[in-house]
C-alpha cells in the first residue's frame, strides 16, 4: 500500500534514527492510517539508503533544515505469512539461462 500522506516533525541532528521512529510510533500522525505495533517495524529511508538506528541524524548526512524522507513500514508477521500463502498459489514457472 501506498500512502502519500505526509506530516512535518522537528529534530536535532544529534537525534539518532531509532529516536526519531519512537517519536513517530509515540506520536502516529492520524492521517498516516494504522500504527505499527514498534517502532522496529519502521524503516526511514533518505536520497535511496535505509538509515541505521543508531546513527544519529548528522552521521545519516540529513541536511539541516527541511529535509523530505520516506517512511516504510515493515508488515507484521500475519501479514508476511498471509502474503506468502498468496505467493505460493500463483502459477509458477522455470526459466533457463545460457
């Protein structure tokens, strides 16, 4: 699913990743639909690299000021095992490559 909805949070570059998700799960902004059950299941991705939760903003090169990021949820187990299901009921094939 994607949800181009979006909502503007202010942090310090001294914040590492993983604070910045928990504000978010502490803080889930309405319009963004249903709440991840931790902030694990969040990913944050900035200019096509996932941000370790460790790393603090300023080590993540995040530009001061407005900075645009995407947010990716990861989905629950139920739903990897429900999505897998449906994967293994399509048709299949086999390709060969010389």
């Amino acid at each position: 699913m994607v949800n181009t909805e979006k909502c503007i949070r202010t942090f310090v570059s001294d914040d590492t990743v993983l604070h910045v998700k928990e504000a978010l799960i502490n803080d889930w902004p309405d319009n963004f639909g249903s709440k991840p059950p931790a902030s694990l299941n969040l990913r944050i991705l900035y200019l096509g690299h996932f941000l370790d939760d460790s790393a603090t903003l300023r080590d993540s090169k995040l530009n001061p000021g407005e900075t645009t990021v995407h947010l990716m949820i990861k989905a629950s187990s139920t739903h990897e095992k429900e999505a897998k299901k449906d994967i293994d009921k399509a048709p299949k094939c086999t390709c060969i490559i010389l």
